[in-house]
C-alpha cells in the first residue's frame, strides 16, 4: 500500500469548463490518467460546451487565493500548473502565493483564447504574465498564437518559432514548449522544446479532426504530471506528447463544435500493448 509521501501530487490553477474538455476537468482527467493525485485552485467559472464560451464568471482574488492556501498548508503539490487565469489581479496573487510557497516545478500554459474563440485573458492581463508569472516558470507551453502575443512576432517557420522562444527564455522561463498545433504543416505536427541552450523536436502525423477542445490544457497537464513523479522535463514533455496524441487520434466525436480529446485513450494503447 502507498503511503501519502510516495503519491505524487499535482494542483492546477485554472478555469472549470463546464463541458468537461478543458480547464480543471481536463487537467484533473490527465493528472488521473497519469497516476497523480490531482488537486484545484478555481480561478473562475465557465459556461461552455463544445460550441464556444457562453459566460465567465471570475472568482475574486481573495477566494483564488484561500483555494492555493487549503492546499499547501494540508496537502502540499509536488508541481503546479496554471491555465486560465482571467486577469491582471489574478495573475500578481498567484504568482505571490507561488513564491510564498516556493514553488520549483511550475508550468505556465499561457491560456489566451478558447477554441472557439473567446478571450479568455484580458488585455492588462498578458503584461502582468510576462513581468510576473513566467520568470517563475520551469516550462512555458504556448501554442503560436500564444507565443505570438508574448512576443509580438510574427510566426511564420521554425526560424521565428525558435527566435520566439528565446525571447521567452529571457523573459524568465527556464524551459519553452511552443506547440505546433496550429502550424500550417499539413501532415506534420511539430512541437519545439528549448531549455535556453539546445533545441529539441517533437514531430507527430496530424490528426484531421474538429474534435481537439481542450488539447493545450491536456497536454500542459501531462507535463506536470511527469514533473511531479520526478520525470525531467524532456521525458515529461515526451509523454505529455504521447498522451495528447493518443487522446486526438482515439476521439470520442461528441458534441455538435470543437469537441474533447479522449484522456482515457493513453492507458488504453498502454494496456493493450502489456496484452
């Protein structure tokens, strides 16, 4: 029987979707999936379904901020994770308590708009997450327009992908992860790692499919999940890739928009490979 010190353990500060496909659903899903105790900080409350975001509700920063208190004084975490986190006021508070609580294993998945295309940061928010949140970043995982916007480049090849990551790295992040998602390969998907010295890729065949609600915040999690059973972040980042790939090609096709990944699907390919 595993005693409480040998449970990895993961938090998620974050959004809840509604729809089950993103946010704190999808992150407590993988962290599941990947065998970590998964915990949350609610940043704010969504309503959503695969056909877009119809409502925030934002938490105040004082309920934010008592959520990440419950579980560090008890619990504790052995890596964070943050997604959406709406707001400047939001962002400095987590970023406090992230420091307060020294933190070493963070990963920063700058959550900017949703599939459908809802803001779901506002524009006083991405400065505070530059200046604030990713110098406390262990890994930062912006897909292209992401990275776009905390840069202010144009991304048009691997050349610009890789000048936007070290531009990044300056900015305090000790690992990026720039996903290739929205790339205009037509086969190929390329995910690019850089630890401020050396690049590494990670190329997987496209899956054509609407059903990819929620893949930023699945994959980020996966990562996490690795850093907190003590994976480094090149084999953390190696997984989360394998799961999220698994979790696109074997989807559930449901809902009537951009519908949700499958996050069983990894453990699925694993036992069937044991059988």
């Amino acid at each position: 029987m595993q005693t409480l010190t040998q449970v990895a353990k993961a938090l998620t500060i974050a959004g809840s979707d509604s729809g089950g496909g993103a946010g704190i659903q999808a992150d407590l899903k993988t962290f599941q999936e990947l065998r970590v105790y998964g915990m949350s900080a609610i940043t704010a409350v969504t309503a959503q379904n695969t056909l877009g975001v119809q409502h925030i509700y934002p938490m105040s920063v004082e309920a934010v901020k008592q959520q990440i208190d419950s579980i560090c004084e008890d619990l504790g975490a052995d890596a964070v994770k943050t997604g959406m986190l709406f707001s400047g006021e939001i962002i400095h508070a987590v970023a406090v308590k992230l420091r307060f609580y020294r933190f070493d294993k963070i990963v920063v998945d700058p959550v900017m708009v949703a599939k459908g295309g809802a803001s779901l940061l506002r524009e006083e928010a991405v400065k505070a997450m530059k200046d604030i949140l990713l110098p406390l970043a262990m890994v930062v995982t912006p897909n292209i327009p992401e990275a776009e916007a905390l840069t202010g480049l144009t991304i048009t090849g691997m050349e610009q992908r890789k000048e936007a990551a070290r531009m990044l790295i300056a900015l305090g992040a000790r690992h990026v992860v720039i996903k290739g998602g929205h790339a205009d390969e037509s086969e190929e998907i390329v995910d690019l790692l850089y630890d401020g010295r050396d690049f590494s890729e990670f190329k997987s065949l496209r899956t054509f499919t609407a059903h990819t609600h929620g893949t930023g915040c699945t994959f980020a999690a996966a990562l996490t999940a690795g850093l907190a059973k003590g994976q480094s972040v090149i084999e953390a980042v190696a997984e989360a890739k394998a799961f999220i790939e698994a979790a696109i090609e074997d989807g559930l096709g449901i809902g009537h928009g951009h519908g949700p990944t499958n996050h069983w699907a990894y453990q699925d390919r694993k036992s069937t490979m044991k059988n």
